[in-house]
C-alpha cells in the first residue's frame, strides 16, 4: 500500500505542475481608449451644436417691435402692453381712456399699436388657432384651453 500512496503522490504533483507549465502567467488587459465617433469615419467630425438661452429682462417684455429695439416709443419707452404682477405699471402702454382722462388729445399718440398684431408681434393673433402647452402645471393637472380673459400670467402656476 505505500507504493501506491506514493504513486498517487507523484501523479497529482506532475498534474498540478503539467498545468502550471501550461497555463502561464495570468495577464489582465486594459480596455484602452474608446472612440467617441464611429469607426468607420476616417475624418471624425466635432461637434457643432450651440444650446443658448436668454434669460435678460427683455425676455419678460410684452411688445415685440420692428424699431426701437422692440419697445415702444410714446415720449418715453414701453416694455408691456397690459399690465401684469411681476412687472412696474410705468412701463404699461396706456389707454385711451387713461390719455383722454390725463388730457392727451386725440389721435393718443397710436397707443393702439400696442393691441394690434401688425405692430406688435407677441399680440393675440385670431387668424391662429393656439392650442395650449404640453405638459402640465406645478400641481400635475395637464394644461388646457383657458378663457382668454382669464388666462393665467404663468401657466406653470394656477
């Protein structure tokens, strides 16, 4: 039986060393660099897309005009055609009926260039038909039709 112990012994340390010859150093690669384009372009082209947002003071104005750098001009500048909580009612245009109670004579200065579509351009057109936002308010309810005479300042916030 001690031969056979023995023979048993040498079997299993030439088989651990046969594999241990075989199989070599273990080699870990790295991934290298990857391509940010496809392969198959020779000529990699760069990106050329500019993402640019506005977020300066005429942004908020209510006219959009041809000259005067988008104000309106009755003596003095007018940013906004009605007047609206987050902005000075000294640059609202104003009415008619707020000229002739000053006692500003007719024609009032073309103050109702400010109501019209021709002149100013962020002015309710009727030959469109707006449909309402996509998307849904701060509370989750998704955005309407609303009654003109009622539509909310921010439609984010009801």
């Amino acid at each position: 039986m001690p031969g056979t112990i023995r023979s048993l012994k040498i079997a299993s340390l030439s088989t651990i060393a046969t594999c241990a010859v075989l199989s070599g150093p273990v080699a870990t690669a790295a991934p290298g660099t990857l391509s940010d384009s496809p392969l198959f372009l020779t000529n990699p082209v760069e990106p050329n897309i500019l993402f640019l947002l506005d977020d300066s003071g005429s942004m908020d104005w209510g006219l959009m005009t041809r000259e005067n750098n988008g104000i309106m001009d009755l003596g003095c500048p007018y940013y906004y055609a009605q007047p609206a909580p987050d902005n000075d009612y000294f640059w609202v245009v104003p009415t008619e009926e707020a000229l002739i109670a000053q006692g500003v004579a007719a024609p009032y200065g073309g103050v109702w260039r400010a109501w019209n579509r021709n002149y100013n351009r962020l002015y309710y057109d009727p030959r469109i038909t707006y449909t309402p936002w996509p998307g849904e308010d701060d509370t989750g309810a998704v955005f309407t039709s609303v009654n003109p005479k009622a539509a909310p300042i921010d439609p984010y916030d009801p």
